[in-house]
C-alpha cells in the first residue's frame, strides 16, 4: 500500500507560529493537509502572516488569534483562549500542538547584572508557557487534544543547552527545564506523546538581525557545524513533523544542530 501522509485532514496549533520556525512549521503542515492556527503577539503580524500561508496556500484552513505570553497573571486564560479559538476554527479536538513561542533572550543581561526578577523573565513564555498546556490539556480531557497515540505536542529547546558559551548562564537553564519537561508531560499525558525539537543556529529573523550588525557571524556559524552550513526555518520543520507524524516517538529530544556539537573547538 501507498505511505500514508499522518498530517491529512489533521489540525494543527502552532503557538509562536507567526515567525521563525513556528512559521515554517506552521507552513510545512498545511503544505501535508492539515489545517492550522497560530498565534501572534500583535494583530498587525497575525493579520499578515496569516495572508501569507493563505497565498502560499489557496484552499488551506488556516487561522490565528493574538496572544502575548509575557505575564505570568494572564498567561492561563491566555492560553485556554488560544486552544478554545484553535479548537472552534478547526472544528474539533486538535491532533498537534507545537509551540515555539519565546522572545531573544541571549545577550539581554549579564552575570553580573543578574537579579532574581531577570532570572525569572524568559521562564514565563518558555517554560510556563507549555507547562500550561499540559495542564488545560489534562485536566480537558479529549476537548483540546484527542486523547490518542496519534496525538503529539512538540515543544522548543536549543542545542546552546547542551554545550554552553561564555555568557549564557543567566538564561540557558531554561532550555534545560523545557527538555525536562518533556519527559514528565510524556508521562503525565499518555497517551499523547510529548517531544523536543532542539535546534542549533538558525537562520531566522533574530540571526539575519545579527549578521547584518556584524557579516562575519555567518561564517563563524557556519564553521562551527559539520556541514558548513547554517540550519534553516524550513529543514529545522521537519523535526517537528516527524515528532507529529511518528507515532513511536514520546518523550524524547531530537537534537538536530548540523553536527555542531561533534566540531572541535
């Protein structure tokens, strides 16, 4: 028999899906006959982002809804409004949920200018924020996301929390915390299965940002990587639909770095 395409006729959330990877996540699952919703921080960027997808892709189902993640007193009802939204524009439980949400971090405060309350910052989007999920998935059983092996959420690490670099000391556990997670929402929501995706550098907007305030860093990224190559939004998609179309795979981190972490430096 023919292979079967796992993503038709699915629905697919994608919180942070209105840049970077989320976007090409969000573009690569339309692409295989899902239909899905992002979310935006501004309306001005969902409004356009979602034009976007719509003209890649005529009859697609694609929708969105705004939401800032930066507080932690409303990131809940935020939350819920976004899976009750997603749920209502896709006509049902979800099959997916991906989220890449999570503003630049790196660079922003120093070690010795950390404060407990700086420290705590990035912890809200990129950690509360898909442990919330979990939460209003479990304790909605089967209204946000089909109870089933099938069923997947596939959240965002970065390969910088495997081999640190100078500096990153006041933001690099998160990452750590999310891959941790991971394994305990595995657990706790089975049988949806609960995946990372831990990507190396990658060209997006915040690393375009960078190598027009300095050329030389494209090429520090690309000899620091086995390939000599920088990864892109749309290879770094594939591991999260791999995590969404496999149904063997809980629980588990895929690291996918272009073999930066076997260089020697």
């Amino acid at each position: 028999m023919a292979h079967p395409n796992f993503l038709l006729n699915s629905s697919t959330l994608v919180i942070g899906g209105s840049s970077g990877i989320g976007f090409a996540v969000a573009s690569a699952a339309l692409s295989n006959g899902s239909k899905v919703h992002i979310t935006s921080v501004t309306p001005e960027k969902l409004t356009a982002k979602v034009s976007q997808l719509q003209s890649l892709y005529t009859n697609a189902h694609v929708k969105g809804s705004v939401a800032d993640l930066s507080s932690t007193e409303t990131l809940e009802i935020i939350l819920q409004a976004v899976l009750d939204a997603a749920v209502t524009e896709t006509g049902g439980p979800l099959d997916h949920i991906v989220y890449t949400a999570g503003e630049a971090v790196i660079g922003k405060t120093t070690l010795a200018e950390l404060t407990a309350e700086t420290a705590l910052q990035p912890l809200t989007v990129r950690y509360l924020g898909p442990l919330l999920v979990g939460k209003l998935v479990s304790v909605n059983p089967g209204k946000y996301l089909k109870a089933a092996h099938t069923s997947s959420i596939t959240l965002t690490s970065g390969s910088l929390a495997h081999r640190p670099r100078p500096g990153l000391s006041p933001v690099i556990g998160v990452a750590g915390a999310v891959e941790v997670l991971t394994r305990a929402l595995a657990v706790d929501l089975a049988p949806i299965r609960v995946n990372v995706v831990i990507p190396g550098v990658v060209n997006t907007e915040l690393v375009q940002k960078l190598i027009e305030e300095n050329a030389d860093v494209l090429n520090v990224f690309k000899r620091a990587s086995l390939t000599k190559e920088l990864g892109t939004p749309e290879g770094t998609a594939e591991a999260y639909l791999f995590c969404m179309r496999s149904t063997l795979a809980t629980g588990q981190g895929f690291e996918i770095d272009n073999g930066s972490s076997l260089v020697y430096h």
